[in-house]
C-alpha cells in the first residue's frame, strides 16, 4: 500500500471514556470477592442513578434491552396489547414489546427533531392500545407534555426509552422523571457506561418493586429463600463489577455531559451553512446531550450520497455509521405479526440519508476539526 493511502489517523464513530474511578472500584469488588450481583456497588449505582434522575427509585439489569422489557411487564403489558412507538429507533425498542407478546404500533418521526411525531400518535391509537414509548433519538428529548396529556386522556401508561439521553432534560427536568418508569441503557458507547447494563428508574414504589421482583427469577423480595416461585420471571441481574464501573461514570455525569454538548457545538460550527447537511433540531425548552452526533444529507445539493460519503471517510481514517433502518423495514418484526404497512416519509429520509459521526466524549477540537474537513471534501469531490 502507498503511503498516501494510509489514513494520518484512525478515529472510531465511538468509543467510552473511563475518566473517573473505574480502575479503584473495580478493584475493590474484586478484592472484596464480590463479582455477582450482590454487592455495595449495585446498590450504590442504582441509588445514585435515580437520584441524579430526580426519582426515587433504580433498578440495575444486565442490559439497556431487558431494562425497557422489565418496564413493559412492570406496567403489565401482555398479548393481545399494543405500545406505541416511534418507527425511527434502535431495534430493541420494538423487540422488547415484541418479547411480552404485546405489538409495537409504529409513528413516523418528526422531520425536525427527528423524535416521535407527537401530531400523529392519536391516529395510531386502538382499544388495545395500553402505553405510548416515547425514545429521546440522540439524546434529544421528546415533547413530553403533549406525550404525557394525550397518555391521560386515554388512560394509558408513559415508558420512555431513555436509552440515547443520559442527563438531558426537557423544561428542566431530566429524562428519567418525565414518565411512568424510564429504561436506560449502559452500552458502551452511551454517554454513560457500564460496558453492557441496563437501569429502570420510577418514582413509582410499586412498579420499582416489580422491576425487582421479576429481574430476580420472582425470588420473595422478604423472607428467605424457598425456591417456590409464584410467577416466571427473569435472571436480569447487574453484576457488581459492572455496577462499580457504573458508580464511577455517574460521578462524573455532568462533566461528561458538558464534553458531547461542547462537541455538538463544534460540528455545527464547523459546518455551518454547508447546503445539503441538515443537523437535528433540538426540542424547545431541552437540553439534548448528543449521545451521538448525527447530519442528514440533502442528495438534491451535494455531491455524494450518504453511502459514498461513509466509504471517503473511512478512506480518511473515520469511522461513521448509516443512521436506524425504520422498524416498517425490518423482517424480524414482519415475522412476529407485527403492521408494518403504512407509510413512514421522515424516517424513510433519515434511513436513505442520514449518519452518525464520530461522538466520544473525549474527542479532541482538532479531531472534529479535521473530520469536518474531510466531510466537506467528501461532499464535493
């Protein structure tokens, strides 16, 4: 290979920052022994989780996925029930309805937020329909006034995939204290990190002690164990080593924060104006945390496509990804019963046209600063 075909740097779409007291933590619990799912640290990551929340109460589970499954069956979503969703999203917001035998009903995302379009839930609503699960795309909040008055109108339940939004906020309250009960994810590359975990949070004692009881196999919350199991539940659990790692990203959740905001702001800066790129919209009176940092390309006004532009970056040592394929296009959900008719416009467009950029916390000025060169030469090469 020639030397002018090796990329000068190699930068990931993202990768997790470990700035805090991981390495002390971890070591502790191994020190102590305690690597299951006993331990100080589950209990003092869940604590500390919901309080930065602003809720009472956080249930720790192995994965972002089974976090919103646990919501779902806390709320007493079965078959023959349908949850609203929106039709841009991560699969795991449909599986999980899917795994309770219930059915995602799908709504197309709004052109400008790129969140669920709260001007089209209403349609979508049937007498099966029992909750509507708004997901903060990105980090960015949804409306969650006008999700939570349409909720009460019709007697249904709020469950928000919190998944993308560690620590935004929507009219000055975080993610996590807008709904019923919140499912976040802990993946590696989320804002906050846990490597693989999950979290419920609810100010709701009743549906926290659910979330506890089934993510333990419905092991007796009191009492010893007898090994009679009333109900079939779930082996759910957080580790405690992942909880320690927790614990140590959730100190440091503010100033992680502030590093994605400040690195949002530094990608509109550098591409300001540039026609044919349309970034996300912030929802009014939020703050959207940039779990990652995403543009929409206008084909009509560049160019390349978004496919061309990802294999140019690549060739210049950046990796970026094409953004979530609508839920109306996936076989999975197709073979599980589930409508995917209809059409979906904006999530189509985000589909075709739209890609995540590189969005770690710890990415350097001059870093953004040269991938946004290199996507200006990508464009119009």
């Amino acid at each position: 290979m020639t030397g002018d075909k090796i990329p000068q740097r190699k930068i990931s779409v993202c990768q997790p920052y470990l700035g805090g007291r991981e390495m002390e933590y971890v070591t502790e619990a191994l020190k102590d022994g305690w690597i299951s799912s006993s331990g100080k640290y589950v209990t003092a990551f869940e604590e500390e989780f919901a309080k930065y929340c602003g809720v009472c109460h956080g249930i720790a589970a192995c994965n972002g996925t089974v976090a919103i499954h646990l919501a779902l069956v806390a709320l007493g979503i079965k078959s023959g029930d349908e949850v609203i969703i929106p039709s841009f999203t991560m699969i795991a917001t449909a599986a999980a309805v899917v795994y309770t035998g219930a059915k995602p009903v799908f709504v197309d995302a709004d052109p400008l937020t790129w969140n669920i379009d709260v001007n089209k839930i209403e349609e979508k609503l049937t007498s099966k329909t029992k909750a509507i699960m708004p997901v903060s795309i990105f980090g960015n909040p949804c409306q969650m006034d006008e999700i939570r008055l349409l909720a009460r109108k019709h007697g249904l339940s709020v469950i928000e995939d919190g998944a993308e939004s560690h620590g935004a906020e929507y009219k000055g309250k975080k993610v996590g204290s807008l709904s019923d009960i919140t499912a976040f994810s802990f993946f590696a590359n989320k804002n906050l990190t846990t490597g693989e975990g999950g979290m419920v949070v609810t100010d709701d004692e009743n549906l926290a002690q659910k979330c506890r009881y089934f993510k333990n196999l419905c092991f007796p919350l009191m009492g010893p164990r007898n090994y009679v199991h009333e109900d079939i539940g779930f082996n759910y659990r957080m580790s405690n080593l992942h909880a320690a790692i927790g614990l140590a990203q959730v100190e440091k959740a503010d100033e992680y924060r502030k590093m994605r905001m400040h690195n949002a702001d530094l990608y509109k800066q550098f591409l300001a104006d540039v026609p044919g790129i349309v970034f996300q919209k912030d929802t009014q009176d939020s703050k959207n945390v940039h779990w990652m940092n995403s543009i929409l390309l206008d084909p009509k006004k560049i160019g390349r496509n978004r496919d061309q532009l990802i294999e140019y970056l690549r060739s210049k040592g950046i990796e970026s990804r094409r953004l979530f394929v609508g839920m109306h296009h996936q076989p999975c959900l197709s073979k599980a019963g589930c409508d995917v008719s209809g059409q979906y416009p904006v999530t189509e467009n985000l589909t075709e046209n739209g890609l995540y950029l590189p969005s770690a916390s710890n990415l350097l000025e001059e870093d953004i600063r040269y991938i946004c060169e290199q996507i200006l030469g990508g464009l119009h090469v």
